[in-house]
C-alpha cells in the first residue's frame, strides 16, 4: 500500500481546466497588485469618483478613447479596476470547474474562499472610493496580497506536481523545524506587506512617532526575513528535491532585490538618509544632483518593483509552505499504512495458526 492510496480519494482525475484558470488568476492577480501599487504612488485613487460605473458609464462601456488617451491617473485607475472585473470573472470559472470536475471537496470549498474573496476585495475598493476612506485603502491594500496568495494555493494544489508528490519521514527535509521555517517565512512576508501598506496609506492626522515606529518595524522585519530565508536556502539547497530547492533560492534572491527597491523606494520619497552623510553621498556616483521629484517616472517605477517583489515573495513563501506540508503529510500516512499493512498481515497469520 502506497501513500497515494492511503490518502487520496480522487474518482475520477481532476480536470486541468481548474488548474490552468488557477494558474491564469496568479497571472493576472500579480500585476492587479502592482497597478494598485502604481494607483497609490500617483494618488489616483479618487480619479474616478464614482463606483461602480466609471463616470456614469458602465465599467465596461467607458469610452476606449477617453480612458486611453486622458490623463494618466485616470488610465490607471479605471485599468484597475477592469483587470479586477476579469480576475473576478476567473474565479467565478473556477468555481464553476472546480464544482463540475474537481473530486475533492476542500478543494471546492477553498474555490468557494476564493470568489468570497475577491468580492470582497471589490467591495473594499468600492467603498473606499465611495466613502473617499484612506483606512479603507490600508485594509484594501492587505487584502489584495492575502488574496493573491489563496490564487497560488489554489494552483498548487490542483498541479501535477502536488498530486506526483512523495513522502519519507526519514528524509530530514520534513522535520517538523523545517515547517516552521517555512511558516515563518510565510508570516513575515505577509506582514511586510501590511506594514508596507501601513507606511504606504499612512493617515494625515498620525503622529510623527507613529510613522517612525512604523518604518522601524518594516525594516527590523526585512532584515529577520532575509536571514530566514538564508536559513531555508541552506537546509533545502541540497536535498534532491527541486520543487523545494528551486523556491528557496527564488525566495532568496527576491528578498535580496526587495531590500535593495526597498531602499530606492525610501530615497524616492525622502531623499538620502541622513545617516549616510554628506560625504558619502557625494561618492555616489550622480547622488549630488539627485532631487526628489513627486510622481517622477523612475521614481514610481522603484516603488512599484517594490510592491511587485514583495507579492512575489509572498507567493513563493506560500508554494513552498504548502509543498512541504504535503510532502510531510504523504510521509506520515505512508508510514500510517505501512503499520496497518502489518498488522492486518499479523492478524492473518495469527487467524492461520489457530486453524491450521
């Protein structure tokens, strides 16, 4: 008896349909998420007043011309939110497939999740926009990765990769010390992103130590998460098993190029730091003539990577969680089997010799 047996109860295989609309919503989702970013930057969050509609057209009927050729902060406002009515109608697709095809019923309760989700997600923009709320943009702004990262769950469970998936307990890749590795990375990532968002929407009525502490708290978590992800490179690299060496070197050079955007995402709104000192700022090759310029392209261009990288390395932080705990729960019933196998074999040799 093999893992396989003990533990899936698939009838009939699962459909590709879901997975490869699982695999489109990430596609789509991860550059919803830097649009919002880019939204942000520009503060164009208010340059469609109302909502649903797009200035009292509908949101799908606005004139091609005048959202293409008008101003730059309503092109990517209203582009916004049309690529967040497409991702909608893809989980809604998703839910559909995975309630036709798919054969494991979690796995259509977490389609359910998915399109509660994004409505969700809408209603927060909605009503932001609506009610003119920047608390409103904060909590939109987290809820837009956590949703992201239930998009990569959903294509990782319904891949091939998951299903051709083994487990061996004395493989030591799946201590219970390495999924908590992981889950750390998974947490941490998750609140950057909130504490970005919180640096990103701050309100004008808080206080100077509030943004301070803030900043404080979004840097001290950069920097664990680089040594925890330094920590998964060593105990993973070398195991064999490309589907978890390959993500934590991905994680690891992410977070790496995370720290350095986060650094030009600072020097794009604030300037140099003023620890630096004049001194070596002045060695930095075209630093002297640097000036801040509000909305400047290449300026907007720094913080939204930034954004990007970090929904990037929330995703990779949710695969590799996920295909360690699978790995792991495929090893303990594997090994689950195996005694029951014995036992049965025992019970039968027994039942023999009191009849022989």
């Amino acid at each position: 008896m093999t893992a396989r047996d003990s533990t899936e109860s698939y009838t009939t295989p699962p459909a590709k349909s879901v997975h490869r609309l699982a695999v489109l919503a990430v596609c789509m989702v991860w550059p919803l998420i830097w649009v919002g970013g880019l939204v942000t930057t520009y503060d164009a969050g208010m340059a469609v007043p109302d909502w649903p509609g797009t200035y009292g057209y509908n949101l799908f009927l606005y004139p091609l011309d005048t959202w293409l050729l008008g101003p730059f902060d309503l092109f990517i406002e209203h582009g916004h939110r049309l690529l967040g009515a497409f991702v909608g109608f893809v989980a809604i697709l998703i839910l559909f497939f995975a309630h036709r095809h798919e054969p494991r019923r979690w796995v259509r309760i977490l389609s359910i999740a998915l399109l509660g989700m994004v409505i969700t997600q809408g209603l927060l923009g909605g009503m932001r926009v609506v009610l003119s709320d920047r608390t409103l943009a904060m909590v939109h702004g987290c809820v837009g990765p956590a949703f992201f990262s239930l998009c990569v769950a959903t294509a990782v469970v319904t891949s091939q990769t998951w299903r051709r998936a083994r487990g061996d307990l004395n493989d030591p890749q799946h201590g219970k010390w390495n999924i908590a590795l992981a889950a750390s990375v998974l947490i941490l990532s998750y609140t950057q992103g909130m504490l970005g968002a919180r640096v990103r929407h701050i309100l004008p009525d808080a206080l100077p130590g509030e943004f301070t502490t803030t900043v404080a708290q979004h840097i001290s978590v950069a920097v664990l998460l680089w040594f925890l992800s330094v920590a998964a490179f060593r105990r993973f690299r070398g195991c064999g098993d490309l589907t978890l060496a390959r993500p934590v070197l991905v994680l690891l050079i992410s977070i790496t190029v995370q720290i350095a955007l986060g650094v030009g995402t600072w020097v794009a709104n604030y300037g140099w730091p003023g620890i630096l000192g004049s001194s070596i700022i002045q060695a930095i090759p075209g630093a002297s003539q640097y000036l801040i310029q509000a909305k400047g392209f290449w300026d907007s261009i720094v913080v939204t990577a930034h954004v990007a990288v970090g929904s990037l390395i929330l995703a990779v932080s949710t695969m590799l969680i996920l295909r360690l705990l699978r790995t792991r729960y495929l090893a303990f019933a594997a090994e689950s089997a195996d005694s029951d196998f014995e036992r049965q074999s025992e019970s039968s040799v027994s039942v023999g010799q009191a009849f022989s």
